[in-house]
C-alpha cells in the first residue's frame, strides 16, 4: 500500500524496545523482531511507541475481530464496530 511513514504503537514494553533495537531478543517471537527490524529501512519515518495497555484496547478487539470475520478487508475507515472502542483508547491516550 506503499505507506512512507508509519507509528508502531504496543502495550508491550519489551517488544517495543527488542524492535526499536534497544534490547536483544531471545524469544520464540525473536525471528520476528528480527523482520521488524530490518523493515526499518523501508519507511521514511518509523516511530516506535509503548502505550498504556488500557488506551490499547481497539488492538485487541481488531484482533478478534479478524479472527472472527476472516474475509473482511480494512484499509481505511474504521469498522463500526470498533468505532467506540477507538473513541475510549484515544480518551485514555489524552488522559496520560
């Protein structure tokens, strides 16, 4: 989809550090961090962030909601049933 500039947010602090190469990762998901790594250099910008698991919910719900509805694409607009869930995770993400 060609995006430029990405913001990679997670409510997992250690993750965020293994990928952003601050720490060493010797996980099961270790391969991972490695490809994430390396996709640096695709972007112009790349921005790592930790968030506060509370304002990370919508991730949670999009997971299951992928789970659950396999042959639904989201590209840009929001599904409506995760509006709400984005309007709470952004209320706490301002309450910081």
């Amino acid at each position: 989809m060609l995006f430029l500039n990405l913001i990679v947010e997670s409510d997992s602090l250690n993750k965020i550090r293994a990928i952003a190469g601050q720490e060493q990762n010797h996980s099961y998901l270790g391969f991972v961090v490695e490809d994430c790594v390396n996709l640096f250099y695709s972007f112009h910008s790349l921005q790592y962030s930790h968030i506060r698991c509370v304002a990370n919910q919508a991730a949670h719900y999009l997971a299951k909601f992928a789970i659950s509805n396999s042959d639904f694409v989201w590209i840009e607009e929001t599904p409506i049933c995760i509006s709400n869930v984005c309007a709470f995770d952004l209320m706490q993400d301002f309450a910081k």
